[in-house]
C-alpha cells in the first residue's frame, strides 16, 4: 500500500502541516480510537465542580478547550485532579459555593466555557467574576447568553456589540420561559445552570432540537429536568442539590466525523471506528452521509452512562450530493466543514443551507471553507447561510490556511489525502484544540 507523507513544520509561532499523497494507491486501514467527546467533558467538569462529594471522570478530553474549564474551575475552589484520559477526580465545592477568584477567568478559545460558566457565575449572590478569553473568543457573540440571563436578573458587563471581557455581578436570579431564536445547545446550557439556584423551573423553548448533554447530566447527577420533545423544551427545577457521580466520557462524533469522511472519499478504505457517542441530537452527521450513500455501519451498539455508543466502520464509496438544511443543521453544525469536504467528491451538487451560526464559530466557517477549498480547485460558491458544492472536480494540492480554527485544520488535512501534489495548512496546531492526536493518528491510519 503506498503511504503518503505527512510533516508537521514547527515555526516560532506556529506550526503547519504538509501532506503530499502517493501518485496512486494510498488508502485508509486500521482501528482508531477518538478523544473523548468535547461536550460531555465540559460539563462533566463544571457539574463535577458544583456538586456536592466527589466525581470521577474516565475518557476525558485532552485538548485545549477542557483544560481552559477546569483551571477557571480551580481557580473558584473546586479540586481537579492533573487531567489524563484515564481518571480524573473532581472535589466539589456544592452548589452556589464557588469562591470569588482573585484573578481574571481565561476561558483560552473556548466558546463552551465561557458560554455555559457565565450561567454558573452570574447566579452567586454577592460575588464578582471577570471572563476573557484569547484573540478568537472575544470577538465571538455573547449577547446571546447575556440577554437572557439579564431578564433572570443578572449584573453583566461587557464590550460593545456583547463581547468580552465579561464583568459579572452574581445575584440570585429569577426563573424564566426563555424562547430562543436560536437552537444552541450553548444558550440552553446557559440558561439552564443558571436556572439551577433560581426558585422554580427555568424553562428553554428552542426553534429546533439541539443536543442535550445538559439534560442528561444534569438529571444524573439529581437535578430534577423535564423534556417536551414535541416543542424542543427543557426545564430545570431550581434549589437543585446536585450530587458527584462517575462519568465515562464517549468518544466525540465530531472527532470521528472527519475518518468518516476519510474512508469514504479515499479509495480502497476501511476504517473502524471506536466507542462513538451517538446521541440523537449529535448524529446529524451520520444522517447526511445516508444521505450521500457513504458506507457506514455501526457496530456494538450500547449504552454507557446513558449515553448512546457505538462502532462505527466506513468504507470507501461512491457519493451522491444532497441537500443539508432544517432541523438537520442543529445535530451537525459542527460537521459543515468536513460535510463539504465530502460534497467535493460527491456527484451533483450539494446545498447547504440555514447554518449562518457558522460565520461566529472560531473562524467565519463558511468564508473559510469556500475560500479555501477553492484554493484546492473545489467548484464551492459561499451562501449567505451555506455553501453549495459542485462534486467531481479533482483537487489539486494547494497553500492553505486553518485561521486558527481547529475543525478547518483537519478538514482542510482530510481533503489533502485526495489532492494532487503537495498541500501544506497554516497554523495546524489549532486541531489541538479538540484533538491533541490528530496528526499521529493521520500518520499511523495511511501508513
């Protein structure tokens, strides 16, 4: 089988990854064992924090993001064990305890952190918080969170337009029917940990499902949390009094998402894929490779820590474009990027639409991704809320960049096995963010 060459450059301040496949017969083989999934560490940690006793959590995520949680965590009072995927052990410190830090709270890049920790800080009566975050995050929208968490009562300062730094006044807070105009799972988060120490139910009405790790932790670890699917509601009782528990960490889909689509647009390829979470409200991503006539089987099927999991194996395939939009976008949003890698190899033309929240992730997603798949030699053309990709054109390696955006990395990674000639991606250390193993795995699973 021939291999290709993968190099990662390491510069003063930045690295970049140089990919330059065989002329023919490279494919994708093997097992591959995902970082754990970056949503259920997030809270694993926060709720780990805030409850009483002591939580211990198997198959955390490494990356950047937990890590910017759990020393904003530490930094209140709670007791973190050093992180490994192994076992890491959380002392809580109860509900409404956290102490007044004495220095500003770095959520780093992540969105998560900030986003959902603001529901928890601005809900403690009679303590002052300050949040930033790096270059990327203060330039992202908080308003979503802040508005709401303003009409329970909450003391927020920010820069204009929303953005951080965050100055939070905690007070004690007033339940809510919140209808979002957005289906976030961010902004239910927010509010629903907010609603946490509110007297009586917090409730969040979405315009579509989003995923629902909250409400599964939340209900684990005692909180009492009501459901109503046929409206996308959720609802919190307040005075909660949550208690730690043992959480095992599935893998993230989304870290799986991009060896999916490896396997199936790489001829020859057939990849296993371990111990993948498969919530319903994440597995969008498998929904649109249907779609596309992917390949892909799960295997194994269970539950842990209720949780769905499963393996996942793909083989090469043929593709078919399609039609990304709706309800679907909400359960794959984070998947775009490497969904249009996949709609470059597919026949026809496919259309993504309704994901302008893509344009205030860590990078303008969807600029992004046209511009630069376009440098590849992608027929892409940008939407005002989508992309619309003509398949069949071959790709031809190409200098291209991450703008720091860890899930344009491994994307832009995944299109370069099928590219012509050599591709080397700017500041491909961002795919540390969510998956520290990125590289070595892509080295090991074409080798």
């Amino acid at each position: 089988m021939a291999t290709a060459t993968i190099t990662l450059n390491h510069y003063e301040n930045h690295h970049s990854l140089t990919i330059a496949p065989p002329n023919s017969g490279l494919s994708l083989q093997g097992q591959v064992q995902i970082p754990g999934d970056k949503s259920i560490s997030h809270r694993a940690l926060m709720l780990g924090a805030i409850a009483q006793g002591e939580t211990q959590i198997q198959g955390l995520l490494l990356g950047e993001d937990p890590r910017s949680t759990a020393a904003c965590f530490r930094a209140m009072g709670a007791e973190i064990s050093e992180l490994n995927s192994e076992l890491v052990t959380v002392k809580g410190i109860g509900l409404g305890q956290l102490q007044e830090p004495v220095n500003v709270l770095d959520a780093g890049n992540s969105g998560t952190t900030m986003r959902l920790m603001l529901g928890i800080l601005a809900s403690h009566p009679d303590r002052f918080f300050t949040v930033t975050g790096d270059a990327s995050l203060r330039s992202r929208p908080m308003s979503r969170v802040i508005q709401p968490l303003q009409q329970m009562g909450a003391q927020i300062w920010h820069r204009s337009g929303g953005l951080a730094p965050l100055a939070i006044r905690g007070q004690a807070l007033q339940p809510i029917h919140y209808h979002s105009p957005v289906a976030s799972a961010q902004v239910k988060s927010c509010i629903l940990l907010a609603g946490l120490m509110a007297a009586g139910e917090t409730t969040v009405t979405e315009p579509a499902l989003s995923r629902d790790h909250s409400e599964r932790m939340l209900r684990a670890f005692g909180a009492t949390v009501k459901v109503d699917p046929e409206t996308w509601s959720a609802t919190v009782m307040g005075q909660a009094q949550l208690q730690g528990q043992t959480v095992i960490v599935p893998g993230d889909i989304s870290s799986a998402a991009f060896w999916m689509v490896a396997a199936a647009i790489v001829p020859g390829s057939e990849l296993l894929i371990q111990n993948v979470g498969i919530n319903p409200t994440r597995t969008g991503v498998l929904e649109a490779l249907s779609q596309m006539e992917a390949d892909v089987t799960l295997e194994n099927q269970r539950i842990v820590t209720g949780e769905p999991v499963a393996d996942v194996r793909v083989r090469h395939s043929f593709l078919k474009a399609c039609a990304i939009a709706g309800d679907l976008i909400p359960r794959l949003i984070d998947e775009i990027p490497i969904l249009a890698v996949a709609a470059v190899f597919a026949q026809g033309t496919t259309v993504i639409r309704d994901a302008a929240e893509l344009r205030v992730k860590e990078s303008d997603r969807l600029s992004v991704m046209a511009t630069q798949l376009s440098r590849m030699g992608a027929k892409i053309t940008e939407l005002p809320d989508g992309l619309e990709i003509t398949g069949g054109t071959p790709l031809v390696g190409a200098e291209v960049d991450s703008y720091t955006d860890h899930r344009i990395a491994m994307s832009l990674a995944i299109a370069a096995l099928t590219a012509t000639g050599t591709t080397t991606i700017q500041r491909a250390e961002a795919a540390a963010i969510s998956y520290p193993d990125f590289t070595a795995t892509l080295q090991r699973v074409v080798s």
